[in-house]
C-alpha cells in the first residue's frame, strides 16, 4: 500500500523572512548555526525554508538566540 504524505502547517517562510530582514545568506546562517553546535548544512536548512522538512527544536532556539526573536516569530500566521 502506498504511503501518502500529509501537508502541514510549516515555518518556513516565517524562517525565510527572518534571515532576509538579518541580511543574512543561507551559507553564513548555517556557518554560525554550527558554531553553536547544531549539524546542520545549507541544503538541509534550504529544505526547512521550503517546508520540504520539519526544523528541529534546538535549532528553533539556536535561532531564537540569533535573532534576539520571539517564538512567536516563527509561527506567525499560522494560527
């Protein structure tokens, strides 16, 4: 039987939007997010921003702290 994938809500224009008002690209987002310890390449990241992935919890608060944002940042509209 085939599985099917489910859409859902996703955050990744929100994440979009952050970076782009940071002035920041993709490559030096990920740069700094692997300095604070989270794994992560820019394809994977580009996935995140597509909603193609869901983002994980530490790099949401990696983010947070980058952003000096709120959580609600990342959820805007989705409500």
């Amino acid at each position: 039987m085939e599985q099917k994938i489910r859409r859902d809500r996703n955050i990744g224009d929100n994440l979009r939007l952050l970076r782009q008002e940071h002035d920041i690209s993709q490559e030096k987002l990920c740069a700094e997010l692997q300095r604070r310890g989270c794994d992560i390449g820019r394809s994977t990241y580009a996935k995140y921003e597509n909603g193609e992935l869901n983002v994980k919890v530490s790099v949401l608060i990696e983010l947070k702290k980058i952003y000096f944002c709120s959580y609600d940042d990342f959820f805007q509209g989705l409500d």
